[in-house]
C-alpha cells in the first residue's frame, strides 16, 4: 500500500481522483467488477484477469505520466521558461511507483521552488551562465533553509563568509539568486564526449560574489556532486567530492608525492640546482634519532618547513647553551616543542622521510653569525628541499597542524541528498584558503614557499599539494598522472620562482608580492628576500650576489630597478633599522621605506590618481653611461649595469638629447676629504634641470581619496606660458614646493596623455624617465618619480652634474 501521506502528494503532484486504487504484487488486479465482484475459479479466467489488470494499470500510469507532464509544463511557462528548459522535472526510468513514491519523499525536503527544478537533468546537460535559473532573493533563501536541503546549501556558504556579522547593512533580500552549471575540467587528455565532463552548480547572486570583500575572500559559491553519484551519470570519479576525514590520510599525501615525482619529470624540479647538496654549515633535525645535525655530505633528501612564529619562542629555540645537547642522539626533546613544529616532525616521520629542516631549531638563535650564514642559505634550504610542509592552519608555532592528530581539525564538507544526488558547498581553493591565513600575510613566507618546488598546505579545512603541474586536495578526486590537465583545480598561486625567464621581470614580481606582507622586525625585508636574490643570481649568472644585489636592489639592471612607486596607500615612512646599525639605507632603495612597492607603466601617467596596479616597466635607451656605489668599507667601486639602446626614433628629434661625455674618476669624486661619502651612496653622471609643478585637477582633486599619501603632479615649462610637458608622482605630506629639480635617468616610448600635445610633437622615444630629488650639501635624496617630453628637458637649458645620491 501506498502511505497516506504519499498519497496526499501524489493529488496534488497529479490532478484527478487518485482514490480507488491499490499497489498489489504483479499479475494481480484491483480493477472494479473484474477484481472485486467476480469469483473466478478458472486457470484460464484468472490469466485473463491479470493481462486485464496490468493493461489497466499501464494505462493508468501512463495517464499519470502525462498529466504529471502537462502540469510542469504549464509551471514553467508561467515561469518564463521553454518546454525544454531543465526546469521541468522528467524522469530518466519508466515509472515505477516504489521508485516515484522515493521521489516525492526527496521533494518534501525541498521548498517549491527548488522542487520544480530537475538537478539530475541540471546536472547533466547543464545551463549557460547567460541564462540562469531564478532562485528567489537571498533572504527568501535563508528562510527556507530550515526545511531546504538545497537552499541549506547555499546559506552554509553565505554562513562562512560572516557576511551577516561582519557587514549588517547589507539587505539580503535585494540580492536575486540563481544558478546555473560550469564545467569541472577534465583529469585526462581529450577529446571527451560533452555528457562526460563532470558540472558544478554555480549559485549567482546580482554580482555580489564578485564585488563584496567577504564573498571575494572566500570565493564563487559551487556546489559539487559527490563521487558516489558519478556512475549514474555515466562518468568516472574525476573531480566529483571526497569526503574528508577527521585526520589526514597520510596514504593520500604519499600518493600526491609519488605522482609528482614519477611523472613530471624536470618540470617539478629545481632544474638549476640538480647537482647541488645542501652546504654542510646547514643544519637539519634527524626525526628517527631525533637530534640536530649538520647536513649530511652525501646525497639526501630532506623536508622544509614553514611556519609562523607568531611571538618569542625562547623556550625551544636552538641557542649556544643547548646546541651541543641537541646534537646527540635523542638530545632533541619533543615534550619541549611547541605543536606545529611537533606535528611536522612526527607527519615527516609517516611520510617516511628522515630530515626536515625547522628555522627555530636548525639556526642558533643567539649567534649573530650564524643567522648570517643560515639566512643566506634560504635558496638553498627551500630551493632544495623533496617538499614543504606550510603550516597556514594557525597563527602561531603553538598551534597543532590541522588533521594531523585526532581533535585538531572539524570537516567542514555540508553534504546534502536533493532528489537522490549527494551534493556538497565546496570549501575554498588552496589560493582562497591561503588567503584568509596568518601566513600568508608574513614577508618570510613568501619565499619559503616561493623557491619550493613541491608544498603541502595544511589548512584549517583540509590539506593541499601543488606542485608546478598539478594542485591536489583532500575533498575533490583528482590525482592523475599527467602533467597538465584542464581541472579546475589547476590553478596554482603562481609563486614559483623564477616567475619568469626574464631575471628583472622575476624580480619585480618577488618585490611586489614580499613587500605587501608584514614584518615584525622592518629591517628584515632583505633578509627576508636574499633566497630569492641569490636564486636569481644562480639562475641568470648574475655573478656575485654582493654585487648584484644591494639594499634589495636589482643593480645589474638598475635603470629598471630604480622605477619602482609607493604604493599610494603608504605613508612615505623610512624603515626602522636593527640596533647598532651605524649607516641609514639610502633614498633610491625600495627597502629604504616601508610598505608596499609597486613597478608600474607610464601609463600611470595619464591617470588623476595614483592607483596600486603592477604593470611592465619599459626602458629603451639607459641614458647613464657609468654607475658607481660606496662600498661598505667607504670605497668607490663600479656597477655592472645592463645598457639597452634602442635608436630607431633619433632621426625625428630635433634637437636630440644626448648624455654627458664626461668621463668620471673615481678617486676625484668625493665632495671633500673631511667628510667621507656613506655606504649606498650612488655616483653617475647626468643632466639636471628644474621645472615648477602644479597638482593635477587641483587642490581639491575630486578623485583623490583621503588615504591617499601620493599624487600626480603636472610639469610644467618655463615658459612666459607656462605648458604642461609632463607628469610626476610626488608624496602628498608635507607639500611639495612650487618648483623641483630632476635628473635624467633613461628613455622610453612616448604616448598619448603624458604632455600637451597641441604644443609639443610626439614622436617614437620622445619621454624621458626623471626623478625629482631634493639637494642639501651636494648630496641628492629621492622625492618622487616621473616621465618629460625631451623637447621641453632640452628647451630647458639643462646642466650636466656628477649626482651623488643618498
């Protein structure tokens, strides 16, 4: 029999009188006079029966199966939707009522309007992101959470973000939702039958995922099918969910690695230092006799980690008192450890690997020169290593690695049955999770993680492995043996160095990601970025890092290097140097300031506010024919700097710029011998000129923001009248003067929107890089950074100087 209460579904799923009809087993007949008022006694009158009685019911359900059919219809068309749209809920078997009674027990989990919709026929022919499938506002949603398995899903994610706790002036009930399906990628190398690509459910919301902060943190609202339902679609297990467990399955990680290693060959190794060992001064924790030993001479592998400190760790630090102890077999005590750095050793440990190195533990904490010595060695240690483990889990070395021992971490995979598909809120991509950590806000890490080739993220969720081919997770099936594949998890953070094969291009992007990052001693920013000048250095052969490197600056390619901005969020503020230090760093280093750095075109140029975008910077003839810096021992010795010329425009220029012939000697340059020139003090030899200035669209520019600290300042000619010749970006407090001094530093391409150009011909090269420097004693500082058309530099009379530059 069917139960009451399905009954009372099925009139109103199906019109008309459902009464006077029972489900009894086949070959037998409820039907009126034949059934019920006639005795047969016969063989042959009862099989007549029966063949009567199953006709009868087929009818019937046929019948059912058309009004059913005609009454969806008529609900999507009033819903504005086609007869073929998804909407519309057909089912893929012959109707069997044991099967249709399941169904509609699935539908009462649902609200009205997520029951019209077929999520099977979703699912598997999918919906263009141009025509999604209304879903009601975000509050509606909300409220029928509690009785909604789907809509539950969608307020699981809304949940996550804190958007309701965080930002209660938001009015959920103006944000119109709807869904509609992308495509999961695929794991192997097609051509794949359209049906077989797996789909996601994309939930929309009137822009909001995309434009609000706590969507955008946590990422695109997708809601997955659970790999148990794959088969009735026909497709494997690809990049359908996982249920995650309590603790990491270290059998899975092991799996992650070996696929790695085994099948992407050089591609996901640190192809330049194949050769290499780790130097023996280096130190490692040896996690089976659990001791601090000096790198081992022959070929080995071992682990790095990275973590956060977050405060003094005094009490477990290595130091000269207990490095001898620490030395020997079982010297190192795990008891006195704190909980990241205890996990790692002992997940190490279960991954089979012997060594890991531990910065707290590995680098005598209070020998000045053996951080010296270590911290130099970053490249190698991180650069080096079979992988690292990350811990972004927590905010300090005290808290556990999430997963790794049981009660460390809580699964947050919602899983749902809507109409018989198990269907999940995915969490966040590594590069979202990530994200929201500590870590990630750290200038240490970024290099940690940067010169690794192989991570393993443990976060708050679940644990992540990405290497320069593929990026694994614990909830989503997707571990392969190719090297590329169109997953949609194969979108890597793109931290790998060198990012580019353009030395100054890697450079710019490693100085632009560490300095957005916090430091709790500011004058760490160049420790905390020499692995990566040093790998640039082996990469590129650069030579000797000393020499290629200073003050975080790039000197082989210091006519680029020497471009960088402010971020105009940042207050124009010289970082705090470590005590003791008996020389300030100089103006025309990045490292000098604190805060962000950021290269940008000339494009900036045109703009009427300084904005944070990072673009290429373009030099197409250095105009300084000889550097020199002041070493630190107070000598004067030459820099290695890279020329470009590029002299297709000299033809059109009249009268053309030229540089200085002057020949510099070196031990003529100091400006007296009574007060000796500072370390980082650069010497060339350039034209100098001065030009008055005036803020673009005024005092009161409409377009700037108060938390602006720069802006864009026209220069002007000095003309009877006066003409706008070009641009220059000049902090905002205190004011700049009425009229300021440049220098030339190179030339690059010349475009529109830099100059009047009803007054002053453009032509290819026309635009000079210049800085604005202030001058007291001789010496020069750097104030800001701007471009000039040439015609108005030479119209100005410029005068030829030696620059000595603080």
């Amino acid at each position: 029999m069917i139960p009451s209460s399905s009954k009372a579904q099925l009139s109103q799923q199906f019109p008309g009188n459902t009464e006077g009809f029972t489900l009894l087993p086949s070959g037998t007949s409820t039907s009126g006079t034949i059934a019920t008022h006639r005795l047969v006694s016969t063989h042959t009158s009862l099989a007549l029966a029966g063949i009567i009685g199953g006709i009868s019911l087929g009818i019937l359900a046929v019948w059912l199966l058309v009004v059913r059919t005609r009454k969806l219809k008529g609900n999507a068309a009033s819903a504005g939707t086609s007869e073929s749209s998804p909407l519309l809920v057909q089912y893929q078997a012959p109707l069997n009522l044991q099967t249709y009674t399941a169904k509609l027990e699935n539908d009462i989990l649902l609200c009205s309007t997520c029951a019209k919709l077929d999520f099977y026929r979703i699912l598997l022919y999918g919906i263009h992101e141009l025509e999604p499938i209304p879903l009601g506002s975000l509050s509606s949603i909300f409220e029928k959470s509690y009785q909604c398995s789907f809509c539950r899903l969608i307020s699981v994610y809304v949940r996550r973000t804190r958007i309701m706790e965080d930002f209660p002036h938001i009015d959920l009930s103006e944000i119109e939702c709807g869904v509609h399906t992308t495509l999961c990628g695929a794991l192997r190398r097609g051509p794949h039958p359209p049906l077989r690509y797996g789909r996601r459910l994309y939930i929309t919301g009137n822009g909001l995922w995309q434009t609000h902060p706590a969507f955008r943190a946590v990422g695109p609202l997708l809601i997955h099918l659970m790999q148990e339902d794959a088969s009735k679609f026909g497709r494997p297990v690809d990049l359908h969910g996982r249920r995650v467990k309590n603790t990491v399955d270290v059998g899975l990680v092991k799996k992650w690695i070996k696929l790695c290693e085994e099948n992407h060959g050089d591609k996901c190794r640190n192809v330049w230092r194949m050769d290499r060992n780790l130097p023996e001064f280096v130190r490692v924790v040896d996690v089976v006799s659990m001791a601090v030993i000096s790198a081992p001479s022959h070929r080995f592998r071992h682990v790095a980690l990275s973590y956060v400190w977050g405060g003094n760790g005094a009490e477990y630090w290595t130091t000269k008192d207990n490095i001898a102890k620490r030395s020997i077999p079982g010297g190192l005590n795990a008891a006195n450890l704190p909980d990241t750095i205890t996990d790692s050793i002992s997940f190490v440990r279960q991954l089979g690997e012997r060594y890991i190195w531990i910065d707290a533990l590995c680098i005598i904490q209070d020998d000045l020169q053996d951080k010296i010595s270590q911290l130099h060695a970053m490249d190698s240690v991180y650069g080096l290593s079979y992988f690292t483990l990350i811990a972004a889990g927590g905010k300090t070395a005290r808290d556990p690695l999430p997963g790794c021992r049981p009660r460390t971490r809580t699964p947050q995979i919602h899983i749902e049955v809507v109409q018989g598909l198990h269907l999940f809120v995915t969490p966040p991509t590594h590069e979202k999770a990530l994200g929201m950590s500590t870590w990630i806000t750290r200038c240490w890490t970024y290099q940690e993680s940067a010169l690794s080739c192989r991570r393993i993220y443990f976060t708050e969720q679940e644990v992540y492995f990405e290497c320069r081919c593929q990026v694994f997770c614990e909830n989503i099936v997707a571990e392969s043996k190719a090297d590329f594949c169109s997953s949609f998890l194969r979108h890597s953070r793109e931290e790998y160095f060198p990012f580019s094969t353009d030395s100054f291009w890697s450079y710019k992007y490693a100085v632009e990601r560490c300095t957005r990052r916090n430091l709790t001693v500011e004058s760490d920013i160049v420790d905390a970025l020499t692995g990566v000048t040093n790998s640039l250095v082996v990469a590129f052969g650069l030579g000797d890092p000393a020499r290629a490197f200073q003050y975080g600056m790039m000197l082989t390619e210091l006519h680029q290097a020497l471009l960088w901005q402010h971020d105009p969020l940042t207050p124009r503020t010289r970082r705090s140097l470590a005590e003791g230090s008996n020389s300030s760093w100089p103006s025309w280093a990045w490292a000098t300031w604190c805060g962000a750095v950021i290269y940008m075109s000339r494009s900036v140029y045109r703009q009427t506010r300084v904005t944070g975008y990072s673009s290429e910077v373009s030099v197409d003839e250095t105009l300084v024919d000889a550097w020199y810096i002041v070493d630190h021992g107070g000598g004067i010795v030459p820099l290695n700097v890279q020329k470009v010329s590029r002299v297709y425009w000299i033809e059109e220029e009249q009268p053309p710029y030229s540089s200085p012939g002057r020949t510099l000697d070196p031990t003529a340059m100091p400006l007296d011998t009574h007060r000796p020139l500072k370390p980082g003090t650069l010497i060339f030899c350039t034209t100098s000129s001065h030009f008055a200035i005036t803020r673009r669209g005024g005092e009161s520019n409409e377009e700037s923001s108060p938390a602006d600290h720069y802006g864009l300042f026209n220069i002007l000619s000095a003309t009877s009248s006066p003409t706008w010749v070009g641009t220059v970006i000049l902090p905002l407090n205190p004011a700049p003067p009425s009229s300021i001094e440049f220098i030339v530093l190179s030339r690059c391409d010349g475009a529109h929107g830099f100059y009047d150009e009803e007054s002053i011909k453009p032509y290819r090269g026309c635009l000079l890089h210049v800085m604005a420097v202030s001058e007291n004693e001789g010496l020069m500082e750097r104030v800001g950074l701007g471009i000039i058309h040439i015609v108005a530099w030479v119209a100005s009379t410029p005068e030829e100087k030696v620059v000595f530059l603080r």
